[in-house]
C-alpha cells in the first residue's frame, strides 16, 4: 500500500544563523534526527520575498535565498514543523501534496 506524501517546503536566507550554524544546516540535520525520509537544501539565483528585498549571488555578498525541501508523511512533516518554533528567521513554510514515481532505500514514514 502507497502512503499520500507531502512536500514540506521552507524559505529562508542563506545568511541567516542559529546559533553558530548556518539555519538550513540546522534545519537539514534537525530532520535527519527527526528521521524523516530526507531533506535537500536548494540555493535560489534570484528570490524575493514579502519585504521585495532581492537577493541574489554577488561577489561580495552571500545572501541567497535558501530552499529546503522534504517528502515524507503529512503527520511527520507537521510534526517537525512544530519543532521549528524556537528558530529565528525562517520565512514562508508551506506543504503540498506530491505524487513519488520512485524511491529507493526506506520508504517515508518506515520505522528507523
């Protein structure tokens, strides 16, 4: 039987810290502990949000924005957004119905 997966998508900065590392990796290695089916951290060329502040790739300057994708299980993926709450700057999070032609390894929501 095929469990409905979701798309969990979270926006942020590529500048943006918690603590003494870089949000996404926070982000990235919090859902690894979390044991979700993965994780994948994408850096926009250009992106812009609420504010309308571009950011975009520049010599002197690191601040793109930062994309994290995860597919697992609604229940699971609203779970860890939960624990998210203590992070600063984290943007838009959204979640969307997605349809997996393939996976290999442990399926999502599989015992770990």
């Amino acid at each position: 039987m095929t469990q409905a997966l979701k798309l969990l998508r979270i926006y942020t900065d590529e500048a943006a810290y918690y603590g003494d590392h870089k949000l996404y990796a926070a982000i990235a290695t919090r859902a690894r502990d979390a044991h979700l089916a993965g994780a994948t951290v994408l850096r926009a060329m250009v992106g812009f949000g609420r504010s309308s502040h571009v950011h975009r790739r520049h010599i002197l300057e690191n601040e793109q924005s930062v994309v994290i994708e995860i597919v697992d299980t609604e229940d699971r993926l609203r779970a860890f957004v939960e624990t998210l709450a203590p992070l600063p700057e984290i943007g838009l999070i959204t979640l969307a119905a997605v349809e997996v032609l393939r996976m290999q390894g442990q399926g999502a929501g599989d015992e770990r």
